[in-house]
C-alpha cells in the first residue's frame, strides 16, 4: 500500500510504501514529519486522537471531521469538512492521474 504526501498544487512531495496487509492510519507520522506546510489536509480514515496530537505540535489540525455513534457532525464540522474538500481534491487528483 502506498501513501502519498503532496503540495498544494498536487505534485508528490513524499511516498510511503507498507505491506498490503498494514493499516494506513499508524503510518500518519511518517507522512508528516518534515513537512513545509501550515495546515496538514486528509480524509476521515486518518481522524484519531494519535493522529491530532501528532500535529498539535507542529501543524494545524486538518484531518476532517468524522461521525461517531450516537454523535452526529455539527453544522461548524459539517463546513470544516466542505472547506477542506475544497483544497484535497489535488492530493486525489494524483490517484486519478
């Protein structure tokens, strides 16, 4: 499984290759660390308390927001995670490509 770091502008910053077999959300801070960026943007499947804390030190939290059972998005989640969609669609756009 590949894991993919990119700019703002969509061209690949970093790759992290693991077995198929190993879970993308613990490979989080390999991703991270040394980033230039401000704010670091990913989807819902890196939303965990190991990963927010992992950028609290360094960078703005831009994991999108997840639901929880019995705990629905509020409607300031809800735009967070329209807002931040908004600027991921580069890092999907090199998965397209």
């Amino acid at each position: 499984m590949g894991l993919i770091s990119t700019d703002e502008d969509g061209f690949v910053d970093k790759i992290h290759v693991t077995p198929a077999n190993a879970a993308e959300s613990p490979q989080f801070g390999h991703m991270v660390s040394g980033a230039s960026a401000q704010r670091v943007l990913a989807d819902k499947a890196y939303a965990s308390k190991a990963n927010r804390a992992e950028l609290n030190s360094k960078y703005q939290d831009g994991i999108m927001r997840k639901t929880a059972r019995n705990r629905p998005l509020r409607p300031s989640e809800k735009r967070f995670n329209k807002l931040i969609s908004k600027r991921r669609f580069r890092v999907e756009q090199c998965f397209g490509t």
